[in-house]
C-alpha cells in the first residue's frame, strides 16, 4: 500500500519517542536496583538513579557544545572552496531554503568513498562534511538527495535526540560499571545492619542482572532510534526535494561502493547516511547496526511514489557491502 512520507514521519517519530522512554525507564530500574540493593530503602534507590542522571548529563554537557569540532576534526573535514565545490554549495543552500533552516557550514574530506553526516546540536549550529568521492561519483539529482537527507537530520533535531538517547545509554553504563567494581571491591558482601531483609537480598541479584544486560539493552535500543532516524531522514529527504528517485540512486551507489572510508571509525560511523565501515572490513566484526538496510530503506522510498519494490537479486546486491 502507497503510503506517504508524512505518515513514514509520524511513524518514526512515535516509535522514536517511545524507544527514548524505554531506556529512560530502564535506567531508573537499574538505579533503583541499586539502590536498594545498598541501602534496603526505597529513597536509597530514587537517589542512586538521580545520581546516575545528573552525572550523565555533566559528562555530555562537554559533548553537546564541543562534540561537532571533535567529529570534523577527527574526520578531517576541510571548508568547502567556493570555487572548487560551488555546486555543493549551491545545492546546500537551495535545499537549506526548501527546509527552513540557516544555511550551515559546508565541509569536505579528501576520500574516494562516497558518503556525508551531519552534525551539530541545532540548526544554528550545523554542519554538513561530504567526501569528494560523492562529489565525483553522483549527479547533481542523486546529491541534492543526500543533501537533503543530511538538512533533514539537521531540520528535525536527531543530533540533539540522539545526545539524549546518549545521555541515557551513558547513565546506564556508567552505573553498571560503578556497581560491579563496588561488588568486586567489597568482595561481594552487602551490609546487612540496614533491616533491608530478604527483600534487599532480592534486589541485590536483580541489581547484578539489570548490570550486566541493562547496557547491552540500551545499546540495541540506543541503534534502534539510529535507524528509526535514518528512516525520517529518508523521508524527509523527499519532502523537500519532491523526488525520492534522486536519494534511491544515491543511496544504492553509496552502498555498493567498494571504497574504504578511512577516516570513519566505531565512534561517528552512526552518524553517516550509508554506513562507511563496510561488512567485509576487519573492523565491522562485532558492531551493532547503526543503520537499516540499504534495500529497507530503497523500499520505503519507492513506496512514496508506487514503484515495485526490488527483487531478491538486487536486495542481495546492495545490502553486501554494507
């Protein structure tokens, strides 16, 4: 059934928001658990989940108003030239005025593998880093969907969702790690001078349970909003350039690149339109997927205007790579 990327927003946004509220919950179990598993009182465990929240956000703090330059400067994005990239800039421009937002800044990374991210924390504050090998790999049609993926990214807040979810996933691990080094310090023994009782004793092997499966969850959950952004993006994309044919041919031509994204790493991989860390890389053993498939994600966009959608032959060809 034909649906429309209006109705592919709504959808992302709700599963997005609900997938948020999951962790958020999920680290308050986690806190409590411990909490009480110490202290044998309930307030012990609201405290120890305020204690996990207000440290979390400290340390993201530093993150939120300094993490772009870090990314851009570990990626190795210069400016853009006006007079190499004028095109780049031209579409960048074009599509920031279909969207709304401010023009942002205009980066380029000196690499054959074609892809782009966009980071920064708002729209006033935003920056788009493409590669040269997109720049010469893409027509102007398949760039302007690319570009208008990144803005879409930059338009509907993801970066500043995404450090949220981060902020959460942090607490998580963060708290988990406290409570197992404390359990190894102290040898395993809990007090037992607190009249917590046998209710305490059970909180405590729940406590080391949510510690060791709590983070692995929110990290699945953390990749899991990754991907519903991707979508939304993807959706985006076309509202705002009219053609979902344009980001179909780009994102099949980013994915069956063959060319190695050196300077991605496990760290700003999420933050690119096509995954750069391809499957047959010594570095992708292990990794979670920060992004859907490649054929999904032609799929949905073929969708919005009632094409067919791809055969088994051209879904095992695009989704090889990456």
């Amino acid at each position: 059934m034909r649906s429309t990327f209006y109705q592919q927003q709504a959808a992302n946004r709700r599963l997005s928001l609900l997938l948020m509220l999951s962790v958020a919950l999920l680290l308050a179990a986690l806190g409590f658990a411990i909490g009480y598993a110490y202290t044998g009182q309930t307030l012990g465990g609201a405290g120890a989940t305020l204690f996990a929240l207000v440290l979390g956000t400290l340390m993201s703090v530093g993150s939120y108003y300094g993490g772009d330059s870090i990314v851009l400067a570990a990626s190795r994005a210069q400016p853009a030239d006006p007079a190499e990239h004028q095109q780049l800039l031209n579409v960048v421009q074009e599509i920031a005025l279909a969207a709304g937002v401010p023009v942002p800044k205009v980066y380029t990374i000196d690499d054959t593998a074609p892809n782009a991210f966009a980071t920064g924390r708002d729209p006033q504050h935003a920056s788009i880093a493409v590669t040269t090998g997109l720049l010469q790999k893409l027509d102007r049609e398949e760039l302007q969907g690319v570009i208008a993926h990144e803005l879409g990214h930059v338009r509907n807040l993801d970066i500043r969702f995404m450090l949220l979810i981060g902020v959460l996933v942090g607490g998580i691990a963060l708290l988990a790690d406290m409570f197992m080094r404390s359990l190894w310090f102290r040898g395993g023994r809990r007090s037992r001078d607190n009249g917590g009782g046998g209710l305490q004793a059970i909180m405590m092997v729940i406590a080391v349970i949510l510690a060791i499966l709590a983070p692995i969850a929110a990290r699945l959950v953390q990749m899991s909003v990754s991907r519903q952004r991707e979508y939304l993006a993807d959706a985006t994309s076309v509202e705002l350039t009219r053609n979902p044919a344009g980001l179909e041919r780009a994102l099949a031509a980013i994915a069956t690149d063959t060319e190695v994204l050196e300077v991605a790493n496990r760290a700003t991989q999420h933050l690119y339109i096509v995954n750069p860390i391809k499957k047959f890389e010594e570095r992708a053993s292990g990794l979670f997927s920060t992004h859907p498939p490649i054929a999904d994600r032609i799929d949905r966009l073929r969708q919005l205007h009632a094409a067919p959608p791809l055969t088994d032959d051209e879904r095992a060809a695009l989704n090889a790579n990456g």
